[in-house]
DNA sequence: CCTCCACTGGAAACCTAGGCTC
DNA sequence: GAGCCTAGGTTTCCAGTGGAGG
C-alpha cells in the first residue's frame, strides 16, 4: 500500500491525515531496529565475534545476555542476527535464525512451535507430545544440514514457568547431530538470579559465553531520542523540555529506552489528538500516565472469566479482607452469572496471580487466632477497572 | 511457652480439547 | 471413527505455619 508510485496521492494522503506531528511513526515502535545502534558497539562486537564462526560452517558458543529491560538486549541481538543473516545469504549455507519471546510463547510447546517455523516447518497448536514436536525440528535440521541458531528471550520466564528441561534437551541436542549441522543457543534474560534455577549441565552449556548489557544513562537516553525524534517526527516540533522528561524519567527508572521511547510516542500521539502543534513536557507527563492505565486495562482484558470474578469480589468489598470473604463473594458473583463456581483452593491461586500481575495487593500475613491468610485489597483505580470489566459482554449482569 | 485459627501452597489426581495412528 | 496421547487448567487432599491470646 505505502509504495505507491504517483506522488500525488501520498501527497493528499498526507494532507488528509493532517499529519502535523509525525512523519514517520513506525520509528518508534517497540520491533524497530535502527540501522545504527549507539553506546552499544561493545556487545555489538562481542556478540558478531561469538556467532562469526558460523560463516566458517564452525559452531559458535552458546550465549547469555544479561541486562534489564530496555537496554538493548533484544534490539541489538536482532541486529546482528539479520546482519549475519544478509552476510549468508550470498553463500550455499543454510543458515536459519530463530527468535522467540518465551514471555509472549510461555509455553514449551509454544516455545517449540515457533522455533519449528523459524526453520520452515510448521507444527500443529496442540496434539503433539513435547518429545515429537522436538524430534521433527531435529530431524528437519539434520536432514537438511541447518546451522541454527535459537535466540530465547526472557528465556527466565520460560525457566521460571516450565523449568530447564527444554534448554537441557536443546543444549544436548548436537551431540546426536552430524557435523554439517547444529543448533547455538542465545538467551537473554532480565534477570542476573535466574542461573540458580538452571541444572548445572545446562548453564555450564549455555553459558559457553556471556555479554551483560548495562543501563543507558540519561544522557545516552537522551541520544537515542535526538535520534528517532528526527526520524520519526517533522522538523522542530518536539521541545526539548519533552525530550528531557522523557530521559529523565526512564533514566530514572533503570535506563530503560523502551520506555523513553514509548512515552515519546504515545506523547506525540496525544498532542496530535488535540490539535497541539508541538509535543510539550505536559504531554509527557500524561503519557506516562495513559500507559499505564493502558497497561493495566489489557492486563484485566486478558484475565479470564474467573479471573475477572475475583478482581470484582475484591473491588465490591471496603478495607483489607481475607481469602474467606472474598471467596463468599466470588461464589454470589459467579452464581448471579450462572458459571459454576472455582474451589477456594483456585482462587487463592487466582488471587496470586492478580498480585502478581499488580491488579491487586494480596500478601500473607497472620492475625494469630483470626488465622493466617492473604490480605487483600486493590491496588488500582476502580475507575480503570469497571470500564475494563464493562467490556466484557458476559458480565454485563452483574453492572 | 503452647494453642489453635484460617488459611497457604505443594503434590497428585482428574478433566478437557485437540492431534495422531491405525 | 475408536482409542491413545499430551498440555494446561482445575480439583482434591493435606501437612505446614505465624503470631495473638491464653
């Protein structure tokens, strides 16, 4: 659609769409990978050396990647993924790069499904034993003398959720493999504890070499903004009081340039909606807060039915309560709605789960002879909350 | 120091949807 | 199409627990 030849009509596009604000918006979406990656040519070299060997038809060393969230793990890792992958293109080897976000594919099989695909073979959603879907990208890979290699992201998750037992066998898989093919694992992880969780087997495989990505500083932050600002925005409507709320505020966090990034975004995206001409630091602040209500209002979208029942059993009481109560009123809830009620013992899991998920706070504490039990009480705006669970047709009942 | 409440949370059994094989 | 298998969610069962009140 967008490569449309007559430069009249992308020029009335564009007038139609009024586009005072932003010139090119896809600049700031959270898959864009720049062509130039800056403060980060240290783990671009380290990373390019590891994997080089490939070009060579050698095995590179497995790899971990450490840093938090929003310093550059994943954008960089792609990065040179499709620049080794442009690099192969012009020889006889079958090199095949997998990625996956084991947060997004929290599954094993999920997991595998999308790696299958990465090297051209599709496997069905569900029917096959973990163990099958595992045999068929071996055999596919061996048969047709692949050189894979696997990038697992916040693979903590997958570790956290389903154990190691997928790495152990992906980490093991070459030794049943001939020379001309292979499997080299990345994983990038959030966080630097989840090497406890691992089997030792498996971390001194995986962990062949290791790249630790640091925070950027407000500064870098700042670079990096200057620099999709310029792309992604038309000339001189940005402030740089925006632009220097934006760093300081995800600098302040934990360099976090995802962050910077999507305040910057949905910045510009709600002066656009008023009509501003300029993106100022009071669009900023707001979008700060949009985000996060956006956040929590898919995080209750996504709850399922029972999951939802219980945040509202939580919200239509007052002060702290425990599990008891909220389950009795769960229990009216549910039956007022006809769905056959969860056990207290799901709930309680339920309950969990939602402040895991930050929905609600729901820590154990002990009141002596009253018992020992979860104190729960909401931890977000009740406004938010009922228009997320309005749009739940099933539940229109209980408003 | 002991009791005893009101659960918590681990473990295993059970259920269901859906693909596979024959 | 029957019978088998698996993943993921739920139920069942139950030992364990922190601390106010005795």
């Amino acid at each position: 659609m967008s490569d449309i030849k007559d430069p009249l009509s992308s020029i009335f596009d564009r007038a139609m769409k009024n586009q005072v604000i932003f010139k090119n918006k896809n600049a700031l979406r959270s898959e864009y990978i720049p062509n130039e990656l800056h403060f980060r040519d240290d783990q671009i070299t380290r990373i390019g050396q590891i994997l080089s060997p490939i070009l060579n038809r050698d095995k590179p060393s497995n790899l971990l990647i450490y840093g938090k969230t929003g310093t550059g793990k994943t954008v960089v890792t792609r990065y040179v993924l499709n620049r080794l992958i442009e690099r192969t293109k012009k020889t006889a080897m079958d090199v095949k790069v997998g990625y996956v976000n084991t947060r997004v594919a929290s599954t094993e099989y999920r997991v595998l499904t999308e790696l299958a695909h990465s090297i051209g073979i599709i496997l069905p959603f569900t029917g096959l034993s973990i163990s099958e879907a595992f045999h068929r990208i071996t055999e596919h890979i061996k048969a047709t003398q692949t050189k894979a290699i696997f990038a697992l992201d916040e693979i903590d998750f997958l570790v956290k959720l389903s154990g190691d037992n997928l790495l152990y066998e992906l980490t093991r898989a070459n030794e049943s493999m001939p020379q001309t093919s292979f499997i080299t694992l990345i994983g990038i992880s959030n966080d630097l504890k989840f090497k406890d969780n691992l089997d030792a087997r498996v971390l001194s495989s995986l962990n062949e070499e290791e790249t630790v990505f640091s925070p950027y500083t407000v500064d870098e932050l700042k670079a990096i903004l200057l620099e999709r600002v310029n792309i992604a925005f038309n000339t001189d409507v940005v402030t740089e009081a925006a632009i220097n709320l934006c760093a300081g505020m995800a600098g302040s966090e934990h360099g976090d340039a995802r962050r910077a990034v999507d305040l910057l975004r949905v910045a510009g995206e709600l002066a656009e909606r008023e009509g501003a001409g300029e993106v100022r630091d009071e669009h900023v602040r707001q979008a700060a807060q949009s985000i996060e209500r956006d956040r929590i209002f898919e995080g209750i979208q996504s709850l399922p039915i029972h999951g939802k029942l219980t945040l509202l059993a939580v919200s239509r009481g007052r002060e702290p309560e425990n599990t008891g109560h909220i389950y009795a009123r769960y229990i009216a809830l549910a039956k007022q709605l006809g769905l056959e009620p969860l056990t207290q013992r799901r709930i309680s899991g339920l309950l969990s789960e939602l402040d895991l998920l930050g929905l609600i706070s729901a820590p154990v504490i002990s009141q002596g002879r009253m018992g020992r039990s979860k104190k729960i009480s909401l931890a977000i705006q009740t406004d938010v909350l009922k228009a997320a669970l309005t749009e739940d047709e099933t539940l229109k009942p209980l408003f």
